[in-house]
C-alpha cells in the first residue's frame, strides 16, 4: 500500500498544547518540521508543500500578515495548506483581521490541547474536495467484530472524503474502504481513519469525516486521474474555515 505522508509545518515557540498534540500526528503519518523565526518559515513555504503549518504568534523575523501572504502566494507550493494561528487571548484581535483571508482557524494558548487537536485533524481533510455522490463500502470495527456496511460520500478528495453513515463509529477508528467512482470498473480501495463526526451546522448529513492513511495498489493515482474529471464549486481558490 502507498502510504498518504502529509507535512506539518510549526512555526514559533513551544506551547503545550503542541508538545501534546504533536507525539499523537507523528503517529498518523505525518512529518513535522519546525523553525523558530517567521522568515524562515517564508523560505520554506516557497519551495515546499506543507499540508498543515500552526503559527505562535507574535512571530519573530517577519510579521504574521507577510507569512500568510507568502503561504497564499498565486502559484506557490503550500497555497492550500491549513493554517492555525496560536495565540494569548489577550492579543487575538491582532490575528482576527486575518481569519478567512489566509487564516483557517485561530486557537488561544488557553483552549485544551484537544482543541488543537480537533483543528489539526480537520484541516488535514481539506485538501480540494469535490461533492461527488460515490457508493462505497466500508468494513468498521466493532465489539463483536467488523461490520460490513454500504454507504455513500459527500465529497471525496485523495487525502479525505465525508461518508453518510448513521452507525456510530469512534473518532480514531481505522476503516477500510472501497470506492465505486462512476464510469469506472475498478474501486478504489484503502484505509481511512475517522477523524470526526459531521456538524450539522456545516454538512448536509450525517456521517464522519476519514482522512485517506493508504491506498491499496495504483488507488491514488486512479483517484487523482479520476478528479481531474469531476467539476468542483466555485468555492475561491483557498479552502477558508473560521473559527
């Protein structure tokens, strides 16, 4: 199976939260790197694609407004990346002018650490998705064994899809999958890993949110051809979540 490694980019001092956070993405096929000073983080942004880059602000070197702009520069590698901004409660209005224009989602250094954690999790599935209506069967584990259960997707994407499925399944549980794209002969196959449960608030059904751990054989690069076919919505070139 090829292995779905996504890049993590932490900008800035330590905090807590992150020394808890970071042992737990480490283990789900992630690659940290870290630099203390804001530009460095621009030099390595402009050749490197990072999935997901967390900021402690203030930040040293450079402002926080010319880092983001540097990670959504037209063109540049890490345009789409998630990105978190850590910050003293007393200095978050500082960073809100940017949430929504190159900010996904801002955390105060009070929040729990499981809130970094829910954040890191949900912007790893953000890479470009498309609402695509895609049987898919999936093999969840249970008490008394796997459950073999046919569902649908919402919208798929190569690092993550959302699946309706009324059956509760813990945030955390590796679920094999196999997609049946339209027009195609052979399913995609692999494993996800369920990183939460849909919001009402922000989806139209119910279900969870997997992101993709592996694919089985050439599955990702059949599913990235298959994409390219699949009209997306005018959503703006950057995926933006406020907080």
């Amino acid at each position: 199976m090829a292995a779905m490694l996504q890049h993590l980019l932490i900008v800035g001092g330590e905090t807590p939260a992150l020394l808890h956070i970071v042992p737990l993405l480490l283990r789900a096929e992630l690659q940290a790197h870290r630099v203390t000073r804001a530009d460095e983080a621009i030099d390595l942004v402009g050749v490197g694609v990072f999935d997901l880059i967390v900021v402690r602000h203030p930040t040293d070197g450079a402002s926080l407004r010319e880092l983001v702009e540097a990670i959504r520069a037209r063109g540049g590698p890490s345009r789409k990346a998630g990105v978190v901004v850590m910050v003293d409660p007393a200095h978050s209005g500082e960073v809100m002018p940017l949430v929504g224009r190159g900010v996904n989602r801002l955390v105060t250094l009070d929040a729990p650490s499981d809130r970094l954690l829910d954040v890191a999790a949900d912007l790893l599935t953000v890479a470009p998705r498309s609402r695509l209506r895609a049987a898919v069967r999936l093999e969840v584990p249970g008490p008394e064994g796997p459950a073999r259960l046919l569902s649908l997707t919402e919208n798929l994407s190569t690092s993550g899809m959302v699946v309706q499925c009324g059956r509760e399944v813990p945030v955390g549980s590796r679920v094999s999958f196999a997609i049946s794209l339209p027009g195609r002969d052979e399913s995609v196959a692999g494993v996800g890993e369920v990183v939460r449960r849909t919001s009402r608030n922000r989806e139209p059904v119910e279900g969870v949110a997997m992101r993709i751990v592996t694919f089985e054989g050439d599955g990702l690069d059949r599913l990235r051809a298959f994409l390219r076919t699949v009209p997306r919505p005018r959503t703006g070139p950057i995926p933006i979540r406020s907080t």
